[in-house]
C-alpha cells in the first residue's frame, strides 16, 4: 500500500519559483535569439500563458523582471513591446544616476539629435511608416493631453534609434532614459513643453527623416531636446 505524502510548502515553493526562472530564462531568449525583434510586440499574455504553460502571476513576474531591465516596455492598451536586446541599460542606469542632472541631459541632446541625424540617412520606408504610424497613435493617445509627463523611452523614439543602425547608441539611449524616469519621479527634472508643442516637435523630426534630410533632422532633435526638460530648481 502506497502511502501519500502530502505536499508542502517548502516543495511547492520550489517548484513556484524554478518555473518563474524558466519562464523569465525562455522570454529572455526570445529577446536575445532576435525570435521577437527590437520594437516588436511580444505575443499577449493569454498567448503566453498557452505556450508555456504557466499561470498568470509567474508570467507577469517574468515580463516585471524583464520590464526593471528595460528590455521590455508595456504600453497602455496597445501591449509589450521590446525595447532592448541586452539588460545593458539597467547596469547604465545605475551608473548614469551617480552623475548630475544637467549632464544627463547633455548626454540625451548628443545622442537623440546624432541618431536623428543618421536615422534621416539610413532609414528604410518601412521605418518611415512605423514612425509614421507611431506619430499618429501619439496624437490620438489621451496621455496626449495638457503638459506632457516628460521624454519617455516610448515607440517614437525607438524606432529612430533602430533606424540610425547603431545597437550600441540604443542601448545608451535606453539607460540613459531610465536615469531620466527616475530623476523625474524624484521631481528633480521637470517637462516644460504642452502635449501640442511635443507632437509639432515629433512632426518635424517625422517630415525630416521621411525627406531624407539629416541637417533639418538634426536641428528639428535638437530644438525638440532644448526645450522638453530643464532641471528643477
């Protein structure tokens, strides 16, 4: 007679966790393997819980886990896009936080008005579409409204990153961003332009780099960067 040995905790527990380091290891390898590219929308939660057969919560631990390194970026009512290959921006997150604010936001200005630039040079029409298409969502978004909540690592802006064709720039941009988050929810930067006055910027950088013109992309970056944040105090 085979006598049952209940469960515990201990035993349940483990299991619990071994599954959500699988389930973070396997979408970690999605990202890196290029099986979900860079800007791309990752399958729906439903979707994933299928394929892996995990519930709900071990699933949104991996995506959180994922989301802190900035691989991964929700975007309200539109799903989970991919935003970096490599979990190299949390790591410049942390190193960008020790330097002054100022500096951070002339480290942004450097390589969102170059990447702008090169985006204009390099960019395919398709990229041109996908920023067209960003652009437009944008205008339709209800975070739209009233004074912008500051520069966010949103699709616009990752889609010129991936058309400038420089991993290493993105990667910069992303934890640099990230310092940028943090210091805006500490109050320490502040947006200084209305939701019109961002989308009349956007508009310019789209017309440029669809024309082709990296000098009117660049100074279109530029007069966008000058004036989005300023430091508080």
């Amino acid at each position: 007679m085979t006598t049952h040995v209940p469960r515990t905790p201990r035993a349940s527990t483990a299991r619990g966790s071994e599954r959500s380091r699988e389930t973070l290891r396997i979408l970690t390898e999605n990202i890196t393997s290029g099986r979900w590219p860079l800007n791309s929308r990752i399958p729906t939660e439903s979707e994933l819980m299928a394929e892996l057969g995990v519930g709900r919560s071990t699933l949104r631990e991996a995506v959180s886990s994922l989301t802190a390194l900035g691989m991964l970026e929700p975007a309200r009512s539109r799903g989970t896009f991919v935003r970096s290959l490599s979990p190299v921006s949390a790591v410049l997150s942390d190193f960008i936080g020790r330097h002054e604010n100022p500096e951070i936001l002339q480290v942004r200005r450097l390589l969102e008005v170059e990447s702008t630039r090169l985006a204009a040079l390099l960019r395919t029409d398709e990229q041109v579409e996908r920023l067209a298409a960003a652009h437009e969502r944008d205008l339709n978004d209800d975070q739209s409204q009233g004074v912008v909540r500051g520069a966010t690592p949103g699709e616009f802006h990752a889609i010129i990153l991936e058309a400038a064709g420089n991993s290493l720039m993105a990667d910069l941009h992303a934890g640099l961003m990230r310092g940028v988050r943090t210091a805006m929810a500490r109050g320490e930067m502040v947006p200084q332009i209305s939701a019109a006055e961002r989308l009349a910027d956007h508009g310019r950088i789209l017309d440029a780099i669809r024309e082709q013109d990296p000098v009117r992309a660049a100074q279109a970056a530029a007069d966008h960067v000058d004036h989005d944040l300023t430091t508080a105090g």
